[in-house]
C-alpha cells in the first residue's frame, strides 16, 4: 500500500510516498481503507520535532512510528475474528491519537478504540476534518461549568481547536466572544459566536469586557496578559505550553489559591467522544471547517500550509 512515511526528524521534506506492507488485523482489529485523513498541528509536532518531550514519547534520536496521521474517515474492509462491533464495508470515522498511521492506504485498530460509523449525513472529507479540533476542545470544554450560561472568550477562533470549541461551547450554551482576523468574521459567527473581534483591528484585552473563561486556542496570548479581564474565578485555559512552559507551572498552582486559575489539561480521545460528535452532526449541530483538500502525493504541500499557522480549520487528504 502507499503510505507517507518518516524514518527520521525534520522538515516537511522528510515525508516520502512509499511502498509499504499493507497491515492484517489482529483477531480484535478492523483493517480500514482510508479515503480521507487530514495533517494537522499534531502530525507537525511530531515530525519537526517540536518539543522534546515529543523525543521522549515517540524516540530520542528518530521516529519509532513513521507513518503519521491521526484522523482518519473510510470503510471496513476485513475484520479480525473476535471483532464483532463492526462488520466489512462498514464506513467509519475517528482518531488514532497517539499511535498515528492514517496517512496510508490502510490502518489497522482495534474494535474499541476511536473509531465509530461515520455519520450518514456528510463525505468523508468531512468526517477526517472533525475528530482531532474536536476532541482537543473537548478536553477544555469539560472542564467548564456551563450551569450559568458562562461568558467565554475564544482566541483564535478559526483554528482546527478554535472552530471546535466555538461549536461545542455554543452546544453546551455559553456566550461566546470569538477573537479571528477580518477574512474569518462571517465564519466564526455562522459556527455560534455572539460577538467577534478583530485582532488585526482591536486587542481583546482592552475593551473593559470580563470573561468567566478565556480559551486561548492558539496559544498567542498568556495567563499575565489575560488576567485583568478575568472575572474573580475565571479559568485560563491554552493550547500551548507557553513561555518557559509557564501554563504547566500555572496550572499546578494557580488552582491551590482559588479565585482565576489557569487549567491545562491532557486530551484523551475516547469511542464515547466519537460517538458524541457523531450524533451532533447527525443532528445538524456540529460541522467540520475545511480549508484546503490535498491529495497523499501532495502532503509536504499541505504539511509546509498547515506549518503557516494560518489555515482555517482543516486541511484534509484525499486517498
Ligand atoms: N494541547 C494539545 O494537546 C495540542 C494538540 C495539538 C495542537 N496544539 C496546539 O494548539 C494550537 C492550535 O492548533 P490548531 O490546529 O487549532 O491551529 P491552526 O488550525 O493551525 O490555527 C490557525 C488559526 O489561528 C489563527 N491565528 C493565527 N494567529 C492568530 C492570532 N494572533 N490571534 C488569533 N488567531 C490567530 C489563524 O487565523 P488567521 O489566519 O485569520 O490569523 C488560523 O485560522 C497550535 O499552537 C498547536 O500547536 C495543542
């Protein structure tokens, strides 16, 4: 099968289309045909690679997996036999975090990991572009007391995470303050939020508005410079790590004082998540924001304008 493999760290250049064995399942695996996958910052950040924690989880000197990708949208094609969740020309969608393998002509998971039938109402293009903003947000969002309709503000709003929370927080019935540049005004707001602004125009911190949370999905802001417009016991969440990893240091002790903390959590993606975005799309509250569609031959294209920084919501591959 083909597959974009990286035997070694570095730039986009390192992804090469290559033959591969294609994989059988284990007697508790599905073999998927992948018809659509997407690069996303995650698949970046595993390849350059970006922190060096990324060294200790996937290998000090090389990749340990070399083939990444962690969205994947396509059908069943044989099943291993104690399988009996799924059955051959089943379509399917979902994610495989952490052992990646979707930028391929075919993956092998196991029955209960998170994958679940795709939903009938979209492509599979759609379905690759949902998984991995979604599940990020996901891990932000339970962690928000919706109870008292919160005011929450999203920076960078039209990201992968940011389309992901807008929806979901919307769902879950916040106010939503989304923070994009002018060319995604109109997106944002089709996706729930009340108020936006303009970055390019304006800076969030310095129009006197107080937030119950402020969800930094792109990790261009900090705790320091949020903190004046946090109410009493708002919650900072980002993305990224920030300065000197300061958000890891802020999250162990900012919660131990009460009153504004910053949380950092963990994503995990679980079948329950899948299942979930699966029925709010189905009922026609949730959607995936596609920016650009590249085919397998194209990804060090599509990877060096994921790498940007500046694409609106996904980029999916088509196989
Ligand atoms: N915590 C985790 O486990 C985890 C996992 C994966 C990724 N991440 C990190 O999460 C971050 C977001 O990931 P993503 O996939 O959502 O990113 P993304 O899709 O690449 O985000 C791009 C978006 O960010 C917007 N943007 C750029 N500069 C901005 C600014 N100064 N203010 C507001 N918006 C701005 C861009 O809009 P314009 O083009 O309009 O500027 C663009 O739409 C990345 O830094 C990534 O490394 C974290």
């Amino acid at each position: 099968m083909k597959a974009i493999v990286n035997t070694k760290y570095g730039p986009p250049e390192v992804l090469q289309l290559k033959e591969v064995e294609k994989p059988t399942p284990k007697t508790n695996e599905v073999l998927i045909k992948i018809h659509a996958t997407t690069v996303n910052r995650t698949d970046c950040g595993f390849r350059k690679p970006e922190y060096i924690i990324v060294r200790l989880i996937s290998g000090i000197f090389k990749p340990k997996k070399t083939i990444l990708g962690s969205e994947l949208a396509g059908q069943i094609e044989a099943i291993g036999k104690d399988v009996k969740t799924f059955k051959p020309g089943d379509q399917v969608f979902g994610l495989s975090t952490y052992n990646f393998g979707t930028h391929a002509e075919y993956i092998c998971v196991t029955e209960h990991s998170s994958i679940a039938p795709k939903p009938a109402n979209i492509s599979y293009n759609q379905a690759a572009a949902i998984c991995d903003g979604a599940f990020l947000a996901m891990a932000y969002i339970r962690k928000i007391d919706f109870s008292k309709k919160p005011k929450i503000l999203i920076n960078g709003a039209s990201g992968s995470i940011g389309t992901a929370g807008v929806q979901l927080a919307k769902y879950f019935g916040a106010e939503i303050t989304a923070v994009c540049s002018t060319k995604n005004i109109e997106l944002v707001k089709s996706l729930g939020a009340d108020k936006v602004i303009d970055y390019t125009k304006e800076d969030f911190t310095k129009n006197g508005q107080q937030y119950d949370v402020i969800f930094d999905s792109v990790g261009k802001s900090s705790y320091f410079k949020c903190k004046k417009i946090m109410k009493p016991n708002a919650i900072y969440f980002s993305s990224e790590l920030g300065y000197l990893w300061q958000n890891i240091f802020l999250s162990l002790f900012t919660p131990i004082f009460g009153g504004k903390k910053v949380l950092f959590p963990i994503p995990k993606d679980t079948k329950e998540d899948i299942v979930f975005f699966k029925e709010l799309i189905e009922a026609g509250k949730y959607r995936a924001v596609i920016d650009r569609t590249y085919s397998l031959e194209q990804m060090v294209e599509a990877t060096k304008y994921v790498e940007t920084g500046e694409k609106t919501g996904n980029v999916v591959i088509t196989l």
